[in-house]
C-alpha cells in the first residue's frame, strides 16, 4: 500500500502519492537549477507551479482523487523536461519523451500592461491576431452606431474576461504553450521592458503621468462597476437558487400527487385524468418524463445560480451531466411522441344528424325551455368543459352542457328540429361512432318543447370534445316563447344566423319574414328628447309647470303665469 501526501500547490489541495511527490519534488528543484539566470527564479517557479496546478485540475474528477505517477508524466509531458540541471539525469529516465507538441491556447484575457482603460481592446487584439488600435476604432464606430449600447458590452466584457497577471496567463493570451522555457523567456522579457522604463524615465515621464491618470480613473469606474454587478449577480444568482429548486420541489410534488407512486390511482382526480389522457400512455410515465423533462433545465438553473452565489463550487461532475442530458433528451423525446399520439387521436371531426318533426304550424305557440336533470346537475347553463358523473345505475360517465340552440325560419308548413352531436377520432369512422355514443334527449308535450341542457356519454369513449348543435326550424307564423334558462344555450354569434336574440326570453315572438316580431314587448321611448313628458314643481307659492308648450313659472301663486316660455317647436 503506498503513503498519500497532502500538498499546496499554487493555492490548491492536492492528494499525491509517495512516488509522484518524491518526482514532483525532484522536477522542481531540476527546474530551479536549469535557469539560466537566478534573475526572478522565484517568481517563475511559482508560475510553472501555478500551471502544474491547473494541469492537476483537469485530470482529477473530485477532491479525494490520488495523483499517481502515470498524471505526473502526462503533466511533465505538457510542462517539458529542464534543458540544464544539476541532478543525474537517472532520475528521468523513466519521464515520457517530449515529442515537441504543445497544447494551443485560445482563451480570452485582458491586456492589463497595455491598457488604455481596462484591457479589454488589447486582449481582443491578442485573441484575433488584430492590433489593438483597430479594436479600438471598432469600438468607438459601433458605440456611435448603436447609440451607446456597445459601451454597456464594453463593461460586460471588463467584468468577465480575467486579466491577464501571472506570466501563465500571459503566454495563454498570445497563444503560448506554458511551458518552463516560456514562462522563463517570458520573465524576462518583462524584466527587461521594467529596465528598459526606468532608463528612460525622463523621457516618458510626463506621457507616464497623462497614462497613469487616465488609467487610475478608468480602473476606479471599473471597480464601481464591479461592485454593482457583483451585488446584481448575488442577487440574481439567489433567484436563480429559489426559483430553480422551488420548482424542482413543486414538481416532485406534483409527481406524487398525479399517481406516480400510486397515492390516488383510485381518486376522482385520476379518473378525470385518464378520461382527457387519449394517449393510453401510464400518466406515471407521463409524470415521470414531465418531472424529468422541466425539471431537469431548473435544477441547471438553480445550480448556476449557487455557483455564482460560492465561489470554488466544485461540479457534479461529467458522469452526473450526461445522465441529466440523456434522461432530459430521453424525456423531450417521449413526451413529444406522446403528444403528437394525443393530437392524431383528436385529428378528425364528424357528426351524426338526426331530424325530428316538430308538430307546429303557423297560428300555433310554441314554448322552448331546457330541462335539467338532478341526478347530474340542477344548473342550467352552457359551459364547454366536462365532468365526471354517477348515472342511475351507479356508473361512471362524462357529463358536459355544451349544447347550442339556434332558431331559425322555414318556409316549411311543419316545424323540425335537427340534432348534430358532434365528436373528434384518430380518423372520420372512430370520430363518427364518437359522436353516435352521445346520449342525448328531448320531449314534446302540449305545445312546449324540453330539450335537454346536458349529454352524456361512456366514460370509455374518453374526452372527444364532444358537443351537441340544435338547429329548430319553425314555420312563418308560428309564436315562439323561449324559456329565460334558455339565454345562455342560444347565445350565439351572427355567424349561426340565429333570429333569436338575447333579451327575448319570455315574451311572445311571432316568425314573419325571416325574423322575430316581438307582440308583447314593452314599448320603448321613441322620443330621446323625451317631449311627451311633464314636469311640475309647486314649492309654497311658487309654481313651475314643463311640458311640450313650454316653461310657465307662478311665482306669486295666483293661478296666472307670471314668466312663460313658449317651446319653439309647439303649435
């Protein structure tokens, strides 16, 4: 069994094993040997061991993971071997050849050493191989374009594209390998720019001084910013937390409530939901791929908002990402199967029409009312849902009041009704045998017609958007009085031509011409001005009569007008 080291490298914990650390040791301190110049060695040593950091992240899948020897190699493969130590070379003789290949960078950073006010034009020139100045002229151009809206994208990016500090960072924004020559190289490289400043520090000293305000007052307004937007992405983050886990959480609940676990398989509850479920599909399975389906994209949700929330959140981990993709795919799929399986069930419509005589003829009354039935419901009243209902033998049906009732004339001796009961199928037959399973009554006694204001049909014949139309057709002089519970069922637009209108109930309508003559209406003013009116007003003595002559004022009250004011209009 080998001994476990625990290690800080570059801020980070790592568990290596006794081998890998003894090599690990002993590759830094070639490293350290083979600098050319002692110049910064420190510095660059804490670079190469930030990136040996990085390098470890990558392969490690959790925080108890054991780096062995075989990681080691790989990163000493990417990181290369020192070109010049002191040590046996014994002691790599067993180190991966270095074939040459380095890893090619493509990651954004901010150009903070040649800034003008964060780096953000300088690291996009780096990233597309552009000088900065022509990022910049692009910057102005599209801020004049679109009114200002790319300064806010310019904020944007100064928060999240990092800058560019450590020499790792520096060699991935120009697209450097991170190796030890170049970390070296590039120490230098900066030393020498430092050197190079300070010798000519008189000579730059006043375009220092304008590049140094310009900057500290750009790096001010930057640090505000960032504090406004860190305070926007705690509080956003925190509702992303609350409304990706409450949903998740309701719909888990859901899930127990729609039978998944057969809690209420026997309720009412179900069996509403197995009448409107045409698919036939288990609603377990329709639970369980809804639960997967919208829940799956909240919890992502509600994941993302506590990593902005805590810093170094450590991942699910790729295992647990592509078991949530594949159940979220797996559900999209099979709730979209399912629903096109609903729609193709309700695809067609047809309708079965049946005629009936209605004995009346012109000279008659004839009184239309619905009926209810109190097994079911004492409303009456049009609704275009459903219910479920116990019939007289104790069985289950659908219940639903979505009848229409349309008047109309006819030029016909006699009166007839027609009954269209009408249903939806996966095709025109199953549709029709639908629409014949409805169960629909009426009667005629003594002059008043009883249509049923409701229908009913098996509960195995499913939810099919079944619905009835009743069209009567009454000949020309035929007296009709429609019962008031009978607004709502003809209540129709003008596209059914129904002659009945809303507010006739209850009196005599005469069907002349095509229409409905009201013989028993109250008369309405015909006169808006209202001149067939009078007013009188007698206060003691004072006297004041209005009507179509005029205005007479007695003021004394003696009986003669003392102020009269003849109407313009009277004779």
């Amino acid at each position: 069994m080998k001994k476990t080291v625990n290690i800080n490298l570059a801020g980070t914990f790592f568990h290596i094993d006794e081998d890998a650390f003894g090599k690990l040791s002993r590759y830094l301190d070639a490293i350290k040997k083979s600098l050319s110049d002692p110049q910064g060695g420190d510095e660059i040593i804490r670079d190469i061991e930030g990136r040996i950091a990085e390098l470890f992240s990558e392969k490690i899948e959790s925080n108890t993971q054991v780096i062995s020897t075989s990681e080691l190699d790989e990163v000493i493969a990417v990181m290369g071997q020192p070109e010049d130590y002191s040590v046996d070379e014994e002691i790599f003789e067993d180190a991966p050849v270095n074939s040459g290949t380095r890893a090619n960078y493509n990651q954004l950073f901010r150009d903070i050493d040649n800034k003008f006010i964060s780096g953000v034009s300088s690291g996009l020139g780096h990233y597309f191989k552009i000088d900065a100045i022509w990022i910049r002229l692009i910057w102005i151009f599209l801020t004049l374009v679109t009114s200002g809206m790319f300064i806010l994208i310019y904020v944007l990016l100064w928060i999240l594209m990092p800058a560019a500090v450590s020499v790792s960072d520096k060699l991935k924004m120009n697209r450097e390998a991170v190796t030890i020559s170049n970390i070296e190289k590039k120490f230098k490289e900066g030393y020498e720019t430092v050197a190079d400043g300070i010798k000519n520090a008189d000579y730059d000293k006043y375009g220092q001084k304008i590049n140094k305000g310009a900057s500290g007052f750009f790096d001010t307004l930057g640090k505000i910013f960032t504090t406004i937007f860190k305070i926007f992405g705690k509080f956003f983050g925190l509702l992303m937390v609350i409304v990706g886990f409450t949903t998740v959480i309701a719909l888990i609940v859901g899930l127990f409530t729609a039978g998944t676990l057969g809690i209420y398989n026997d309720g009412a509850a179900m069996d509403f939901v197995n009448v409107v479920n045409t698919s036939d599909a288990p609603i377990w399975l329709i639970s369980l791929m809804t639960l997967f389906a919208v829940g799956i994209p909240f919890l992502a949700l509600a994941i993302l908002g506590l990593k902005i929330l805590i810093k170094n959140l450590r991942s699910i981990g790729w295992t647990a990402k592509i078991v949530l993709i594949v159940l979220w795919l797996a559900s999209l799929i099979g709730i979209a199967i399912f629903g096109i399986h609903q729609i193709t069930e309700q695809a067609f419509e047809e309708e079965v029409i049946t005629e009936h005589i209605i004995p009346v003829q012109a000279g008659d009354t004839l009184q239309l009312a619905m009926r209810s039935n109190n097994l079911y419901s004492k409303k009456l009243r049009r609704n275009y849902g459903l219910q479920l209902k116990l019939n007289e033998n104790k069985e289950q049906v659908i219940y639903s009041s979505d009848i229409r009732l349309i008047v109309r004339s006819s030029k016909d001796s006699i009166g007839r009704m027609l009954i269209e009961k009408k249903a939806d199928g996966s095709s025109s037959i199953d549709a029709k045998d639908r629409a014949d399973a409805i169960n629909y009554g009426f009667s005629m006694e003594n002059g008043k017609l009883l249509l049923d204001g409701y229908l009913t049909t098996a509960i195995a014949q499913k939810f099919r958007d079944q619905e009835i139309e009743i069209i009567l057709y009454l000949p020309e002089g035929v007296i009709l009085n429609a019962d008031e519970n009978t607004v709502t069922y003809h209540s129709n637009s003008s596209y059914y031509n129904d002659i009945l209108d809303k507010g006739m109930e209850g009196y005599d309508l005469l069907i002349e011409n095509g229409e409905i003559n009201c013989l028993d209406c109250p008369e309405e003013d015909k006169d808006e001005d209202h001149n067939d009116s009078e007013v009188n007003i007698d206060i003691d003595n004072f006297k004041m009569n209005i009507d179509n002559n005029g205005v007479d004022i007695d003021v004394d009250g003696d009986g003669e007008s003392d102020i009269k004011v003849k109407n313009k209009n009277s004779n």
